[in-house]
C-alpha cells in the first residue's frame, strides 16, 4: 500500500479522531505511530506528519507529533501564538488585579498577551485613561467596539497570521468582537464563556476556527484557572515588565519596603502607573500568605 507523508494541524478532536487542515482540505485522522509509545496525546493546535493510504480518500493516519512550541491544559490546545486579554470599559467594569493575573498566566504559559479594551463606544475617555495604565508595561494594547469598524479593523491586524486564543471575563465582549471581526462566523452571543463554564461538568471538544489565511483562533476562551500559587513571590516581579528598567539598591529588592528601591521611586515620580504597583503589590501579598499558610 503505497503512500506518502503530509504535514498538518490538528484542529479538531472528536471521538477519537483527528481533524487535519492541510492546505484547503481536512483529512481525518487515526492516531498511530510511535508517539503513541512514548504516550504523547495529540492536541488541537499540532503540528502533525499524516498518511493517507491510497485506497482511503479521506482516512489518514498521524505518524508523528511536532515538538511544541507551548501548551495549556485548559482547553487542551497548542502552539499558541497569542492571548487576546479582553476587558470591558464598563458592564462588567474593569477588576484590574484580575486582568494582571490573565497577563501573569499567560505569560507563565510563554504566550504573549496583547490587551483588548473593548465596548470603548461606552466611555472613550475611561477606554483612554485604562490604555495609559499599560502604556509602559510591554504589552500592546489595542481599544476596540464591535460598533466602530476601524478598531475592529486594528484586532484583525492583530490576528493576522497568528494563532490566538482570547481570554478575559465573560460578558466583555469576547464571542461579538470574533463575529464582528468575521461575519458569518456565527458565535452565539457568550458562547465562547459558555463553553468555558460547561467544560468542568462535559466532554467538550475545542475546536481551531481559521478566521483568515493562516490566522487561528481557539473557539473557547483560555485561561479558565487564574491559579498564581505556582508562581514564586521571588519571580512575580520579572512578569511586570516596566519594572525591569530600573535598577535598585539592592539586586534582590522585591520592591515592597527596601530601601534604596528604584521601582518605587519611578511610581512617585509617575514613571510607572500606580495601579501595575498596587496590582503587583496586592498579587504579591497574595502569594505570600499563599506561602505563609503552606508552610504551617
Ligand atoms: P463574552 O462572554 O466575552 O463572549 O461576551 P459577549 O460577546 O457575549 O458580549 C456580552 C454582552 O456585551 C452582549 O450583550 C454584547 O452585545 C455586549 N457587547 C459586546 N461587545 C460590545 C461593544 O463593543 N460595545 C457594547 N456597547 N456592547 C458590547
Ligand atoms: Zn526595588
């Protein structure tokens, strides 16, 4: 039986079979092959070599599974480019200690946040003063309303050519900006949080939706546990990029109470936003009494 290898994505698992996008065309796929061995499970968002026997048309077989390039638990996905945070200006307001932890675990995952500021027809100016608060934290920061087409227009330019997967509380707007950013796409209002809910109790199936050539979102929102226990109290500084521009007395200074600390200055001074110091701060404390009632 002859053959011959093709690579591909995996952009759907259902019932033990693999959806591969290949080019135009989505093989399904049963797994085989020595990842199996080695007890590598495929995921959405692989890159996987396939063979498609010649007499199937349309069954193939993964005969190997591409190193990742990062990967989270919930949802089961893979090689992502990108986490859309996505917060309202207002309805629900804005709780900005959470929107640092979406940040902190995103990039504890290796994936690069971008902030989405969205339902700005509701208060521009509140939508603007937000923007200033992460102006000099690393992260892009994009404004956006499904009712003004050219910030809709600056989401899909950040979409483009990347696989995304978006985040943020549920009711800011996530499922009406991908409609709006693809008519036709068709998400129920709230069914990207939705799914998020159902996924404790179901089986769900996550699925790969290509909204452009080459440019993937993940159709269920990241993120779900804002769990920072895992995170060191030590290291929490280095996941609050505007800090590490300054250089304080002590090397080790976790910016809290030392003297000497640079950081703290900066926030006097006006340097860096208040709020990311508080945040750091309150997130910080956090961990500690975490650390405090482990060690009892
Ligand atoms: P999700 O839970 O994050 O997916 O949020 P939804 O997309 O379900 O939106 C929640 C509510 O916010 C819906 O009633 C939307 O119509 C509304 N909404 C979403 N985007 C905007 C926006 O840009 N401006 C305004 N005013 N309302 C929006
Ligand atoms: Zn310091």
């Amino acid at each position: 039986m002859e053959s011959n290898i093709k690579k591909g994505k995996i952009i759907k698992i259902l019932g033990g079979f693999y959806y591969i996008q290949h080019g135009d065309t989505m093989i399904e796929c049963r797994a085989r092959g020595n990842f199996r061995k080695e007890k590598i499970k495929p995921l959405v968002g692989d890159y996987a070599d396939f063979r498609v026997p010649k007499d199937k048309e349309h069954l193939g077989y993964i005969e190997k599974i591409y190193d990742r390039k990062n990967s989270l638990i919930r949802p089961p996905v893979s090689n992502i480019d990108q986490s859309i945070v996505v917060f309202a200006v207002k309805d629900p307001n804005p709780n900005y200690i959470i929107l640092d932890k979406f940040l902190i675990n995103s990039l504890k995952e290796n994936i690069n946040p971008v902030i989405c500021i969205n339902k700005i027809d509701l208060d521009e100016d509140k939508a603007k003063e937000i923007g200033e608060y992460y102006k000099n934290s690393g992260f892009k920061v994009i404004l956006t309303s499904k009712h003004r087409d050219e910030t809709v227009e600056s989401l899909r330019e950040v979409l483009r050519g990347k696989t995304s997967v978006f985040a943020g509380p549920s009711g800011t707007g996530k499922s009406s900006l991908l409609n709006t950013v693809k008519p036709g796409l068709n998400l129920k209002i709230g069914e990207i949080s939705q799914k998020l809910k159902r996924g404790k109790h179901t089986t769900r199936h996550v699925e790969m939706i290509e909204i452009f050539s080459d440019s993937w979102v993940v159709d269920t929102a990241g993120f779900s546990s804002l769990d920072i226990k895992d995170i060191d109290k030590y290291n929490l500084k280095e996941y609050y990029y505007e800090f590490n521009d300054y250089y304080c007395k002590f090397n080790d200074c976790l910016h809290y109470k030392e003297p000497g600390c640079e950081v703290r200055k900066a926030v006097e001074d006006g340097d860096i936003s208040e709020l990311r110091y508080k945040n750091y701060l309150k997130i910080f404390s956090e961990i500690q009494e975490g650390d405090y009632k482990w060690n009892i």
